[in-house]
C-alpha cells in the first residue's frame, strides 16, 4: 500500500512544532501570572500559619475562578473578531 498523502511534511512538523512550543510558552506565562495575582491578592505577606486557612482558600478559589473566566472570555472575542462589548 501507498503512503499516505496527508503526512506532514519537514516544514509542516517545524510549523506544527513552532505552534505548540508557542502555545506552551503561553500557559505557562498565563499560569505563572495568575498565581502572582491570586497569591498577591489573596495571602498576607506575614505567614502566620504554615497551612492556608479558610479565607485564603476561598480568595484563592475566586480569583483562580475569575481569571480563567476573564481569559476565555477575552479569548473568545479575540477569535471571534467581534469588537468588546
């Protein structure tokens, strides 16, 4: 049997390879940033306990909540191509 024609090519794999290297850069970026803010917004700078307690717990959960909210939701206008509301 034949090969098949819809294997990718060298340049393809480089492509294809480039776009998920990129896309790894980019949840990693978006990871690290949204630790930062959570982590900034929701623990006291004087560690007080060695365990997070129930309020940084709750705050962490929001604000983790809220920023995956906020970036699909911009991601979605951004694919979209629509203008903000």
């Amino acid at each position: 049997m034949a090969a098949s024609n819809n294997a990718p090519s060298g340049l393809d794999k480089e492509q294809i390879f480039g776009m998920a290297e990129k896309e790894m850069e980019y949840r990693v970026e978006l990871f690290n940033k949204l630790t930062h803010t959570c982590f900034n917004k929701c623990v006291d700078k004087r560690y007080k306990e060695s365990e997070l307690n129930m309020g940084e717990n709750s705050c962490i959960d929001r604000c983790v909540s809220k920023y995956w909210h906020v970036t699909n939701l911009v991601g979605q206008l951004l694919g979209s191509g629509r203008p903000p509301m």
